[in-house]
C-alpha cells in the first residue's frame, strides 16, 4: 500500500511536482506562523492583564500547549480535505514541517551563522557593509582561526579532555544504566532502586556542585576533613588529595569529574533502558529459558540484540551530551586544573574575551566532532531497514 | 474521543480569554519588561531651588531631571552584584528617584558576563552597566557600544569630584584608536589590607609590622611559635587565582615605579621581565613555604578564598594573618566584631622609595544607550551620595574626592577610607584593568598552574604574554 | 519465580542495594547537611551526625605551671615528646587516653583528652527558612534608622518555574511526535536528508543561538515573555526529541499499522488513536527529560525572561541567595532539595507509564 502511493507520485508532471514543493513549503511556514501569531495575540492579553499571577501562570499553560495542538488539527483537517493525491503529497509536511521549521530557525541557521563568523577576526565581521563585501573586508581571516585552534595548548588539552569524557563517561553511562535497569527490572524493590539512582537527573548542576563539593573537599590532614572522601583517606592514614583538582595526576584527575556527570546521568539510561527491556516479548524469554539457558546467557543473546535500537539511542545521545558538557565543569573547576573542554573553552572566547571569530570556530569544530556519529547510526538506520 | 477532547480545548481557551480580560483588576503589578516603557512627559514643571541630597552638576541633565523633565522614564542598570549588595544599591539610587521621578531598575545577576555579552551583540543592552573589571569594559569600548561620558560632562566638574587618578584609570582605547573615558567610578574595596585576630594577636604579644622585613620577621616569629601565619586560597571556580593576581600587583607597587606598574597593565610591559618576576618571586618565598602557610603550598589552590580566613577565627587562632580586600568581612563568623575580634593593618611597603602604595579594585559605570535620562542618572553616580547604601551600610568605599569620612557609618570602612587618604598614591587592580582575556583568563590561570606546581614561572609568563590580544 | 532458586533473588537484590547505597550517599550527604548551620558545615564533616568517637577535653594543663620547655623534649601526663609531637597528639599507654598541646608555644596550653563515643547533632532549620522564605534585609538609612524588610518568598518563583517549564515539555513533544510519526511511517522527497539533519543537529551548543534568537525576538517584540522561553525550550528540545521519539515509534509492527490502513484510517486517526496511546512509555521517558532540563535551566531562562524580578524563575532566585561573592552557598544545601522536590512528583507520577506489556497484545488488536 505504501509502495502504491510512492508510484502514483512519480506518474505526475512536472508543475503539479512544482506545485507540490510550494505546498509542503508553505505549510512548513504557516503552520508555526500562525501558530505565533494566534497564541502571541492571546498573549498580549497574558501580560497586559491584570489578574493574579497563579491565573495567569494557567491561562499560560493552557494557551500554549492548547494553541498547538488546535492548529495541527486545523491544517491537518485543510490537507485531507483536498483530493487524495495532494493529500499524500502534503500531509508529511503537515507533520514534519513545523519540526523542521523551528530546528532550522533556532538550530541550524545560528549555526551558519557561527560559521560565517568563524571566518572573520575578533570584533566580527565589519558593521554595515553587504554581505559579499565582507570577504574583501580586512576582518576576513579565513580559515587562520582553526589553524590557531590546532595549536594553542589549552584547546589540544580540551580535546584530549573531551575524548576522556566520551571513553569514560559515556561507556560508563550506558553500562551502569543497563545495568541497573536489568537488576531492577527482575527486583522486588524495582520502583524504589530505579527513582534512587534517577534522583541525581533532578539535581541542578549548581545542587550538583554542592553535593560534590561535600565529597571532594580538601582540607589540611590535622583539620578535621569536610569530604567524604579525604575523610575516608586521612582515617586509612593517608594524606588527603584535592580529587578534581589534583594537578599532579593531570590528566586522570578529569575522572573524578566523569564520575559526577556519570552519577547525574546514568538515571536517563536506566529510564530508557527499563522501558526497552519491558517491551521485550515474555514469550521469547521464557522459550530461551525452557531450553535450558542461563540467565547470563540470555541476557547477552536474546535481550541486548533485541534492544540493540535503543542502546544505539542512548548511546548517541549520551556521546552527544558529554561533547557539550559544560556546567559541571564550569562550576567545579572552571576548566583550570587541566580539565579544559571544548565548551569551556568557547565560553571564555565567547564571553569573556569577547573574540567571536575564535569563540565561534571553536563551535563549529565542536560540530564536526558529530560527524563519526552521525554516519554510524545511518549505518544502523539502513541496516535495520528503516529507510 | 480525541475529537471531543480538540472541542473541549478550544472551548477552555477561549473561556480562559473571556476570563482573563474582564477578570478582577487588583493593584497593578510591576511592568514585566524591565526596558523602557517610557511615556511622553509634559513641559517641565517650575524649578523650586530643589533641595536635594547630593552634588548636582551645573548645567547638566540631572538638573534638567531634577526639574522634572524626564519623569516617569526608567533607566536600566545591569550589574553582576547581588544580596545584600542589591539592596544597597536601591537605596543608594532612592534619593535620585525621589529628586527626579525617574524609574531606576537594576537587572544583575551572577551571570554578568555572559548576559551582557548576548545582549549587547542583540541590540539590548542595558542602559548603564556596573563593571566590576573595566578591563571588560574596553572590549565594548573598542567595539563602538559605550558612550564617553566626557562627551557631555565637562572636565572641571571630574577633576572636583575625582582624584586624578581615578580619572586617568578610567581611559580605554576606543573604536578609532583613540583613547576615550569608559565610564564614572561609582564605588571601590580597599585591597592593600591584611586581617589578623586581634584580641589573640595582642595577647601573644606580637606586633604590626610596618615594613616589610618587618612583616617576614614578625611571619617567622608565628612560625617558630609553631603555627603557621598564613591562610591564603585562591580557589574560586572558574575565576580561581585571583588573590594570587592581587598579591603580584601589590608587590609590583612596592616594588617598582608607578610608571612601570602602569607599562605593565598596558601590556607594554611584558610579563616576562624581571619587574614582574621579582614581584612575582617575593611573594613566593611566602606562600611556597609550607610552614608559613595553613594547609601547606598545596592546599592554596584548593582552599576556596572565602573560606580561607576561617581558621583564624578559632580558638585559638590556626592562623594569624590573611590579606583580602574589604569585601572579605562579609565571610568572616556572624558574631565576629570589627576591632575586637578583627583588624586590619596596612600590607607594608617593600622598598621605601616607592612610598606606601594602596591597591584599589571599584567598579565602574558604564552608559550603552544614550538618553538624557541615562545621562542624569551618570551624572548622579559621580557624587558620593550615589553610593550611600554602601557608605552607610559598609562592604565598599566611595570612589569619589569629595567623600568625607564621617559620611561612613561603619568605622571599619571608615578606618581603610582614611588609609587610602594617607597613601602615596593608589592604583586600580591591574588585572581587572588588562583586557578579558589576560586579566579574567590567562592571569588567573597562569597563578593557579605556577602555585599548583603545574607549569614553571617562565612557561606561565610566556603564556600570559602570548594571551595578551593583539 | 518458583522456577528460581534462592541465590538469584539475592544476588540481584544485593547487587541492587549496594549500588543503590553507594550512589545515595552524596545526596544523603547533602540531605544532612542542609540541616546543620553553616559554622558547622565549614568545620565539621556530614557524617559527624552519625554515632562516631572523638576525642573530647578532660582536663586542661598550663604548660608554664608544670614548668615545660616547648622547644624541648616534655614530659607530661605520662607520655613524652617534642612541641610537634605533642601538637599531633600523644597516645598514652593505655591507648584510650590523648595529650596534645593546643595552640602555639606562646599562647597554647595542654589538653588531656579522652575518646568518647558521641552524635553532633545540631540541627537547624535556618538554612530552609531562608531559601523558603527569604533573607531578612537591615538596611541604615543616612539619618540613622535602621529599616527591616522582609525577604521575598519563593512562590513566585516556583509560579514561574512552572509556566515555563509545563509548556516547555508539552509543546516540543507535541511537534516531535507529528514529526518522528512522520519519518518512521511516511515517505515523502528529502526524508532521509531531514533527518540527517536532525541528528546533526542534536550538537549544535545552545550558546550559539543565543544572540541570533534574541536579535530575532527583539524584531518581534517577544522579548521577556513565555512564549520567547516556550519556544527558545523547544527548539532546543526538538532534535532529541525527535530523535529519541523516532527511534520508539519505529519499532512499533508494522502490521497493526497496516491492518489499520486497510479499514480506511488516514494517518491522522491512525497517529492520534494509534501511535500516541502506544507511545505513552516513550512520550512519558522524553517528558520526565525535558521538564527536569527545563525546570533546572538558568541560562536560556536569564536570556529569554530577562532579569526582571516577577519573572524569574526558581533557579535564578536562588544563584542569587548565595550573595554576590557565593558567601552565602551554604543555603544551596537547602535550596538543592527545594527544587528536587517537584521534578520528583513528576517523576513518581509518570512511573506507572512505564508499563511491561504495553505493547505485547497490541500486535493481536
């Protein structure tokens, strides 16, 4: 039946094809347009009114997310009134457009920007002069920024950092995540152990910092210790070490780091996982079992293949998170005691240099750094068939 | 089912909207957008000889404002201070509101920085922004956003209110190359001060010391007594070695010319010289000690500042003696009194041919967005009385020449207010003045890898130079 | 069950509670901590509150009366050493008794002390009161009166949290559902190249949009309203949204789609009758996600809200209880927990979706 639909579509001409591509086009455009435009109108009357603030806060909620759904049901209700041809052709956009439309507003076209101002000096590109004039401009460096990237000292630390963090902190996400989420699952205590160890996903970052603040802190060895962990040295009879800050084991102290974004992050893969693993067939379990296998065994054979998907899923999107990392870094070390990475670095650029030709180049590297990742889920993606 | 559910929607907003625009009107609330809302005002009302509170500028906006041509307007003031700092600022700027009628709304947050940076470059700045390290300051400057206040106040009336050098570390290079003044001081911290308890200092006998030998003497005294004198720690998350930067610039005053300390804050003077490697080089015999400092040379970098004098506090004493800035009282044990438990004295003079420097860090205010509202309101922060909260509440000093000391209310304040009039000369926190990247970054950096042991003197000078943007 | 033997359950159980155990403790850590004062959080460890032994005075000496030379070997209450032994703490003999000097030569005197089991147990609810119900101000007027104002509660923030962070979550579900529906079950020219870019665009740092967005808004208009932080949220939710949703509702049979098709359904009905309901495990996992970023978030928040006090949220009002220089973070403590509050009532409540069995006996429908 799909196969009937992508053949009536290559039977038609070549301007219904053109009018089509206007359509899916104009849609893409209308429906968060208008979307804008009717829920800023009853906006206008949200912050101009008067009313308590709890009213307003509801009459917020209500607006926003009713707005929305009343105006897919709207243009999804103008497209299948058309004839069934343009029905196929214009629907996915219907779904897809608005997606597409805000991501490339808020995603895609400040990245373009970025790259275009990766080219240009400190100050950016000079002010009132046409685009095509700025190539000729004095501003424009070309590629000189990337070239300084490669060879400054703190960068390379950063990117070494950030390879740490995806080896250490990523693989120990997704393991302890599975791990956790199969032990609960097959536990009388599942509900209790599951929200424990997701209970750090709730903690802001500055909480975070507090809290491990408490483990890390340093004090002289005749003081009285106020982290856990020193504590925990200095009674073996150690002297206590400063944990993340420890200059002397540079680079490994970048682990003590991994551990607080491990610790804050495993909840979202045991979450994920737990619901992969509850939509495992129990027929297919208990038939492996009936025939005799362990339980190890049908761990690794039967259900990690069968949830494959989903440790794809999480395993992108953790590597994808842990190459943005940047509050708990910020907050805990500033990025001083060589644990630099390549966020840190494009806020000190960005922000406090205010060098927006380095601060951006420095972001679009960091895009790129995706790339590896991207091919390998198409890979999957056509393995399995999806497309 | 779902259909019903869309109807039932709709039907709840449209309600919700009926509701909302003929609900009950309490009391106007605050205006949400803290940006101007300004509404036309009428023809200035007659001047009664005003009597206001403070300083007003002949023929300047803030008349004008005082004679009511600007009232009902809003000025916007960004700042990154905030409890209890915020509230002294309101009542700082309370005497302006009530001469002027002019709305003063302060915006700031911890995330200064960032803030304004995203603002700026959107088209939204702030109408006066409080920068605490006006090295940030010529970042804008250079690239076109602030607006010489020099270009309506006429240098007589700066010259009455500030010392000159005030005036002459308020000048950046601006968009054409030329210098330009960024901005009015508004308030500043006295740094050149060093804490010790002193109900416990007096009863052990031991002196102020008064020179610098004086003050290793008296350092070595504590430690053959068996304790160690120092607390020193510089962590601070992301600014962390920014004590260490205070103890080099306070060492480079005393231990070479004003003339080179400025070179240096230029960055004509490179960090790599031997001016800076002997300040540098004389603080480390401190602080590299591990019987003069508390927690030993390794414990500095992880000590956050802020809690770094608690030792001092205890009894008895951990340690006896911490230098920091006034700001530093705010960390001190609730319950510790000024002059009983704590004091301060002068950090002494090295070489005595340099006289008795005085190390300052202040903020200063700098206009976006000129309108003549703006304008009265910078014209006001050039009096002492715009600082008033402060004064009379403590945690910072008037920048200002014409600020009396019994307009202090706290006789600490009052005490170092006095100190900066008896020094030789004074000079602003050079890393505060050094462009961002040097002075909130490599700087910093570069004193917490050379304390931690991390990198040697000569790998961190290289650096810090090779930062310094060209 | 009947069909294992005793160890695995305990096996798993206690492989379970340790690692449950081991990763409470940093909260527990800050649990406790939020109760105690903030000398006592500065000088003393968290766990002091459990039952531990310390060393406790029992008798003072004056060094000067027994007539001992600190910078000689001492000979005191049964032990002997040097002025930095002493200092350290000198064992006697019988092991439950310790001498030190405390102090330092001039000043200090000797202290005998003994090792006692002991609870510190000095709770506050200071720090609570605080955050909950602001700080008192005392501010002196120039003529001398002292004025007390009332700190700020925290209602209005929470208020704020919430408007911001409910429909934050709804929305880019909303659209990221049409969207995966769409990538997974339609076909239509450029589908594989929209998606390549959406999962590209799961890297793109939000810091970036930042200027460009706000430059945006400022044309609108939008500036410091909810819609602006509704849609700033959504845009910057909708990759991993979209990603995450594409990959659930992919792996739904085929068949129950195509049976559906057959009795005539557009893929309207079959999205809204269909797929949501069978969704709800993934819609619940990405919604817990985005409302816990969301409700913790500060910088898109302070760029898109502003700064203006009615409109901040939770995590802005209480960065700024720490005080301008951070003196005051021990009241994080406290307000870590204030805010955990919530996203843990939204996390309780969306467990049950979490539900084995969703979908086996849906392939039959």
């Amino acid at each position: 039946m799909v196969h009937m639909e992508v053949a009536q579509e290559r039977r038609l001409g070549a301007g219904s094809r053109f009018l089509a591509w206007l359509g899916r086009v104009l849609l893409a455009v209308m429906i968060p347009l208008i979307a804008f435009v009717v829920i800023y109108e009853g906006f206008l009357f949200l912050r101009d009114s008067q009313a308590p603030r709890w009213i307003i806060a509801a009459v917020a909620i209500v607006w926003g997310v009713g707005g929305v759904a009343l105006l897919y049901w709207v243009f999804n209700g103008i497209v299948e009134r058309l004839p069934d041809v343009w029905t196929q052709r214009l629907q996915p956009f219907v779904f897809v457009g608005p997606a597409m439309a805000i991501l490339i507003w808020y995603l895609a076209l400040p990245a373009v920007r970025t790259f275009y101002l990766s080219l240009f000096g400190r100050d950016g590109p000079p002010q009132g002069v046409g685009f095509f004039q700025s190539f000729g401009s004095d501003a424009f460096v070309g590629l000189q920024n990337y070239v300084a990237i490669f060879t400054e000292r703190l960068l390379t630390e950063a990117f070494r950092n950030n390879l740490m963090w995806i080896a250490f902190g990523s693989t120990f996400s997704v393991i302890l995540g599975l791990l956790v989420a199969t032990l609960a699952d097959r536990s009388r205590f599942e509900r209790v152990a599951k929200s424990l160890v997701f209970l750090p996903m709730a903690i802001s970052f500055v909480g975070a910092s507090v809290i491990w603040n408490f483990m890390y802190e340093i004090r002289p060895v005749e003081q009285p210790q106020i982290g856990l962990l020193n504590a925990l040295l200095v009674a073996a009879g150690g002297n206590p070490v400063a944990w993340d800050k420890w200059v002397a084991i540079a680079p490994w102290n970048n682990l003590f780091l991994i551990l607080i974004v491990v610790w804050l992050q495993t909840g979202y893969a045991m979450v994920l996982f737990s619901a992969a693993l509850k939509g495992i067939p129990d027929e297919i379990l208990e038939a492996a079992r009936v025939d005799g296998a362990t339980e190890i065994q049908v761990f690794f054979r039967i259900m990690i293949p069968y949830i494959m998907g989903t440790i794809i899923t999480v395993w992108t999107t953790i590597v994808i998170f842990t190459l943005k990392i940047f509050d708990v870094v910020w907050v805990m070390t500033g990025g001083q005691f060589g644990t630099h990475v390549i966020a840190t670095q494009f806020y000190r650029q960005s922000f406090t240099a205010r060098n927006s030709g380095y601060g951006s180049a420095i972001a679009i590297i960091l895009l790129l750094t995706v790339i590896p990742v991207m091919i390998y889920n198409l890979r999957q993606f056509r393995e399995q068939e999806a497309f | 089912m779902k259909r019903s559910l869309f109807s039932i929607l709709v039907l709840l907003v449209v309600v919700s909207m009926v509701l909302t625009s003929c609900g009950p009107t309490p009391a106007p609330t605050e205006a949400p957008k803290p940006t101007e809302g300004a509404k036309p005002t009428e023809g200035a009302k007659p001047t009664e000889a005003a009597k206001v509170p403070f300083a007003v500028m002949p023929g300047g906006y803030l008349e004008k404002a005082i004679a009511g041509e600007y009232k009902g307007k809003t000025v916007t003031v960004d700042g990154p201070f905030t409890n209890p700092d915020d509230q002294r600022f309101f009542e700082s700027v309370k005497a302006f509101e009530e001469a002027t009628g002019i709305k003063v709304n302060y915006i700031g947050d911890k995330e200064f920085e960032a803030r304004l940076s995203i603002a700026v470059d959107a088209g939204n700045a702030p109408d006066i922004a409080d920068f605490p390290q006006p090295g940030k300051a010529e970042n804008y400057a250079r690239q076109g956003h602030i607006v010489d206040p020099t270009t309506w106040i006429p240098e007589s009336w700066l010259k009455q209110q500030y010392n000159q050098s005030w005036l002459d570390m308020a000048m950046v290079t601006g968009p054409d190359g030329n210098k330009m003044t960024a901005g009015v001081w508004h308030r500043f911290n006295g740094k050149s001060l060093v804490w010790y308890p002193k109900d416990d200092f007096d009863a052990a006998g031991y002196k102020i010391p008064t020179t610098w030998e004086e003050l290793l003497a008296l350092t070595q005294q504590i430690a053959d007594d068996g304790d160690t004198p120092w607390c020193i720690g510089i962590e601070s998350g992301a600014a962390t070695g920014w004590p260490a930067t205070d103890w080099t610039e306070e060492l480079m005053l005393r231990t070479t010319s004003l003339e080179n300390y400025d070179r240096w804050v230029k960055g004509e003077l490179k960090f790599d010289s031997p001016e800076v490697r002997k300040a540098i080089e004389t603080w480390s015999q401190i602080w590299f000690n591990d019987k003069y400092v508390y927690g030993g040379r390794n414990g500095i970098v992880s000590t956050f500042f802020g809690d770094a004098p608690a030792p001092m506090f205890e009894q008895p004493p951990k340690c006896w003696l911490h230098k920091q800035g006034n700001f530093i009282t705010g960390f001190f044990p609730e319950g510790a009194k000024a002059g009983v438990d704590y004091d301060f004295f002068y950090l002494p003079p090295v070489d005595p041919q340099y006289g008795k420097p005085f190390l300052v860090a202040g903020d200063l205010m700098a206009m976006f967005n000129d309108r003549p509202e703006v304008r009265a309101l910078m014209e006001y922060f050039t009096t002492p009385q715009s600082a008033s909260g402060w004064l009379t509440n403590g945690g910072a000093l008037a920048a200002h020449k014409t600020a009396t000391p019994d307009m202090y209310g706290v006789p600490l304040e009052r005490g170092i207010a006095e100190l900066v009039v008896q020094a030789t000369s004074f000079r602003f926190d050079g890393s505060d003045m050094m462009p961002g990247e040097v002075g909130a970054g490599s700087f910093w950096t570069g004193m917490t890898d050379y304390v931690s042991g991390a990198a040697d003197l000569d790998t961190v000078l290289k650096e810090i130079d090779a930062s310094w943007p060209r | 069950m009947k069909s294992r033997k005793w160890v695995g359950p305990l096996l798993v159980n206690g492989s379970l509670l340790i690692i449950v155990l081991i990763w409470s403790i940093p909260t527990a850590g800050l649990l406790v901590s939020s109760f105690r004062s903030r000398f006592d959080i500065q000088t003393t460890g968290w766990w002091n509150v459990l039952p531990h032994r310390e060393w406790k005075k029992v008798a003072e000496l004056d060094p000067k009366e027994l007539g001992l030379n600190p910078d000689g070997v001492m000979s005191v209450e049964g032990v002997e050493g040097t002025f930095e032994q002493l200092r350290a703490g000198l064992r006697s003999p019988d092991g439950d008794t310790r001498v030190t000097w405390v102090g330092n030569k001039r000043l200090g005197h000797i202290e005998v002390q003994k090792r006692v089991w002991t609870v510190t147990w000095n709770f506050t609810l200071d720090n609570y009161k605080q955050v909950l119900l602001g700080t008192e101000i005392k501010v002196t007027k120039p003529d001398g009166t002292v004025e007390t104002s009332p700190g700020q509660n925290l209602s209005q923030a929470f208020l704020n949290s919430l408007a911001v962070s409910i429909p934050s979550t709804v929305i880019p579900i909303l659209i990221a559902a049409f969207a995966a529906y769409a990538f997974a079950w339609m076909r239509f020219p450029g589908r594989r190249g929209m998606f390549i870019l959406v999962v590209g665009l799961l890297v793109v740092p939000l810091q970036i949009a930042l200027v460009p967005i706000l430059r945006d808004y400022n044309t609108l208009n939008l500036n410091g309203t909810f819609l602006a932080v509704w849609l700033a949220h959504t845009g910057f939710g909708l990759a991993l949204a979209t990603y995450l949703l594409f990959n659930y509702i992919r792996t739904l049979p085929r068949e129950t789609l195509e049976s559906a098709f057959i009795d005539g359904a557009s893929h309207f009905t079959i999205f809204l009758r269909l797929i949501l309901p069978l969704s709800v495990p993934a819609l619940a996992s990405f919604a817990i996600f985005q409302f816990l970023w969301v409700w913790n978030d500060y910088l898109v928040a302070l760029t898109f809200l502003g700064v203006d006090p009615t409109y901040k949220v939770l995590t802005q009002r209480l960065a700024d209880l720490t005080g301008t220089f951070g003196n005051q973070w021990h009241l994080l403590t406290a307000g870590a927990f204030v805010t955990m509050i919530l996203p843990m009532i939204v996390f309780f409540s969306l467990q049950r979706y979490f539900v084995r069995g969703l979908l086996a006996g849906s392939v039959k429908g």
